[in-house]
C-alpha cells in the first residue's frame, strides 16, 4: 500500500494559511495525538479541520488518515474516500481476469461454500471505507449456520458478560473505528446470532510482535482446546495474509496462527481491488486537468494547490475500473475460471480470493467546485470543502434492503455548523454506537439518514457535544 497525497489536503492547505512547524508554535504529535484521545466525534472532527494547517509535515500526515477515520466515523462516507485516497499496487505484469475465462459469483455464496470446510476464515476491510464492512455483516448468519462460534474483530476492547447482555457497543466498547455505524450494526448482529467476541489486539504499535500478539490472542482464546471452535475474524489490511509480501519482512497474523493450530485459514481480501475515487471522478479530474493546464484558477485557490494524484490519462487502466467495467458487480463479488473453477487471487499465495465491491459513489464529487465553506470552530475560523458528490450518501447505506432512508433536515442544527446529526436506537442510551448519523457543514439543505424500520431517538449536536434538538422518529418500511 502507498499512501498518496489528497486532493482535500492540497485545497485545504492551498485556501488556508502555510503550515507552521511543530516547533514554531504549532501542533506537535503528542499534542494531537491526545487531542485524538479526547471529546466527542464531531469535536475531534472539528479539532481537526481547524488544526491541519499548522501541523508539520510528518504529523500531517497521519492526521490525513485521522480525518478521514473521522467523516467514516461521522457517516461521510463518500468524504473519506474521496479525502485520503489510498491507492493499493497488485503485483507487477499480473494478468487481469477477462469474463472470457472467468465468471463473476457471488461472495457471499463463494465464502460460505468454501467456509463449510475450514475452521477459521478471516476477511479484512479499509479502516476508513466503511463499504468494506458489508461483507461481514452479511457473513454472519451464513457462518452462524455453518457452525461458526467466535467472531474476533480488531476494533473490539470490550470483553466479557456485559456486551453479551446488553446487544451493542458503546462508545467505550473498541477503538475509534468501532464508533462507525455500521460498525455498530456489525457487533449488534453477530450477538444476536449467538457469537462469542473475541478482542484479539496487541498493545504493540507493530512489526513481527504485533503479528504475533495477536495470532496469539486468537489462538488462546478460541482454538486452543476447543476443537468444535470455528472462527471469523474480521482484520484491517495485512493481517489476514498467510504469507510475508504486503507487510515486508513482517510475518503476518494469519501465518503465525496457521503454524500455531495447524488450520487452514479461508483469507478473504477487500483491500487490494477497491473504489480508490468515486468511478464517476474521472470527470472531475479533467475539470482540475484543464485548470491547471490552462492557468485558470477555482476561485480563492492558489493553481499550485491543484495537483490532482490521478492522471487522468491513465485512470482507466486502473485494475478496479477496468474489473467493474468487465464484470458488473451489483453487490461484492469474487471470480471464478470457467475452466478449472479456481478463485481468483491476486497473491494467491498470501490470499485466496480477491472480492470485487460495486462501485459506492455514482457522482461526481465537489472538491473541484470554486468554493470553501467557512466555519468557526472554538472560536477559530476554518474551512471545510462542500460535501462529495454534493451530499448524496451512497446506496449501500441500505444494508442489502434492510435499511430505508428517512429525511433529516440542517434545520435541526439551529445555525449551528459543524453540527452532528445521529439516531439511536429508541432501547439504547446515548453512549451507545449511533444507528446512523451526519455531519451538516451548512444551512439550507437536507439529507437522509439510513435507518431499519422501528423506533429511534433523533439528536443534534454542535462540535463541544452540547445537544441541540432531540426528538422521537419512527420509520416505517415505506418512510
């Protein structure tokens, strides 16, 4: 994985003030790593717009992954995506899979066949692509049915009785991706069904004992003696890998637990062959393209900002859109050969399949529009760029059909902006994961939340967590 610079950070950085170094009186790592640590999600949100320009050049960096973490976590789905464009490299010279030799099948269907005769299956997602996450949740009760026991989840912190008995996390259940909703959903679902959860986490920031910790923890307190134990593990990244190569020297978890149980781990990737921009950018690239080959400039932004990360030229050669445009998914997908009926890997001998998600952003998205949108956060100005694809939230917020989209409205905010827009279930406190939720950066607009039918609590609330409206709201199957 290389990590490359976003479009959102050069015209954040371009329309704002340079950045100061940390030791020039700016935000040094320390400081915004315990920033991170503290306050709701919608003041570290802010805390971060406001704070980004005068971070140094290492510490930004990593608050770039922090920021997109954060609209995941406040249901800017298509923001985070669009603001940290992580770009995965397959393997060099390797042949893309043409429907002449291969067929498109289900993934679901695939994993759950091969799941019947394996132990312990493992599926990995993008931390700030919450679309990456569908698939576990739809897993669940195929698995369940299988016999599957344990779900391990790297987010998770929360161990014992008390998740049991109440159904759902809280804020204080796992790390600051598990406060996503579907997240949420995610651990909701697997304790209804009956799962054991299994927080598996190292305190090691990483390397080879981080690997190990883990496989560990896994191989510990779930298959060690237990030979009806059958295990999912849903992963970031590398960690479902049975062999070195993504990680470098690094040994990686899946590897270590196979050598551990002498099990055969199904390892399923999500990571490699993902939307890294909105499919319908291309458009918005060229209209960046041609401002800075023209000389033209977005209004209040320097040209030099509008370095675009993507050349256009060669977007379509990207192996993603070229599988889309080949193969059609309208939900995930994996490939088999029409000939010998193998799945398709990339790294067939680091993973054993490869799933292809339907593209989750249909629209051009706004951040070459010619404006910012001011705000004032802690009494500091700010600027945010207008909402992607101009605030429409992607389809698969549905959850397959389950959830229905009820209208939510920025007068909620009561002029209040940034301002935090959640529902909760009707039966869960305040601290529980939010069923859904999003962030209004402005007035005059209205937007949907994606909620099952039933009862909820519907908030507001402004970046120092104070709530603004809170009402009932029911949904019904035709809201």
């Amino acid at each position: 994985m290389t990590f490359c610079r976003s479009a959102f950070l050069a015209l954040l950085l371009a329309a704002a003030v340079q950045p100061m170094p940390a030791q020039a009186g700016g935000v040094s790592t320390r400081q915004f790593l315990a920033a991170m640590r503290e306050g709701n999600e919608l003041g570290r949100y802010g805390y971060l717009l406001r704070t980004l320009p005068e971070l140094d050049a290492t510490t930004r960096g990593m608050a770039q992954q922090y920021y997109a973490f954060s609209e995941n976590e406040l249901g800017l789905y298509g923001e985070a995506v669009r603001d940290f464009p992580l770009k995965a490299r397959l393997p060099e010279n390797i042949p893309l899979p043409s429907p002449a030799q291969w067929q498109a099948v289900d993934a679901v269907d695939a994993i759950a066949g091969l799941a019947a005769q394996r132990r312990i299956v493992m599926v990995n997602e993008a931390h700030h692509d919450a679309h990456t996450r569908l698939l576990t949740l739809a897993l669940l009760p195929r698995l369940r049915a299988l016999g599957f026991t344990h779900l391990a989840i790297e987010a998770l912190v929360e161990d014992g009785n008390a998740l049991r008995q109440r159904g759902y996390p809280t804020d204080h259940s796992g790390t600051e991706y598990m406060r996503e909703p579907v997240y949420g959903e995610i651990v909701r679902e697997a304790l209804r069904l009956g799962y054991v959860l299994v927080p598996y986490e190292s305190t090691t920031p990483g390397g080879q004992e981080r690997e190990a910790q883990q496989a560990r923890a896994l191989y510990q307190k779930v298959l060690a003696g237990n030979p009806r134990a059958k295990l999912l593990v849903h992963a970031g990244y590398a960690h479902i890998d049975k062999a070195r190569g993504r990680l470098g020297d690094v040994l990686p978890m899946a590897a270590r637990i196979e050598a551990l149980s002498g099990l055969d781990v199904l390892s399923i990737d999500q990571t490699e062959l993902r939307e890294e921009e909105p499919f319908n950018e291309l458009e918005a690239y060229r209209v960046v393209n041609n401002a800075v080959r023209t000389g033209d400039s977005l209004r209040g932004v320097p040209q030099n900002g509008l370095t675009p990360h993507l050349d256009t030229r060669n977007a379509l050669r990207e192996p993603y859109h070229q599988l889309v445009e080949a193969f059609h998914p309208q939900r995930a997908i994996v490939l088999r050969h029409l000939g010998d009926g193998r799945w398709w890997s990339a790294r067939p001998q680091v993973y054993d399949m490869n799933v292809i998600l339907p593209p989750a952003n249909q629209r051009v998205s706004s951040y070459v529009r010619n404006r910012v949108i001011p705000l004032t956060i802690d009494g500091k100005a700010a600027i945010a760029l207008p909402p992607a694809a101009d605030g429409h939230r992607p389809d698969w917020l549905s959850l397959h059909g389950k959830r229905v989209a009820a209208a939510v409205s920025s007068r909620l905010c009561q002029g209040a902006f940034p301002c935090l827009v959640e529902a909760h279930y009707a039966d869960e406190p305040d601290d529980a994961v939010a069923a859904d939720r999003y962030v209004f950066l402005e007035g005059g607009s209205d937007n949907t939340l994606w909620l099952r039918p039933g009862r909820y609590r519907l908030r507001s609330m402004n970046t120092a967590g104070k709530v603004l409206t809170e009402r009932a709201l029911q949904v019904d199957a035709t809201h």
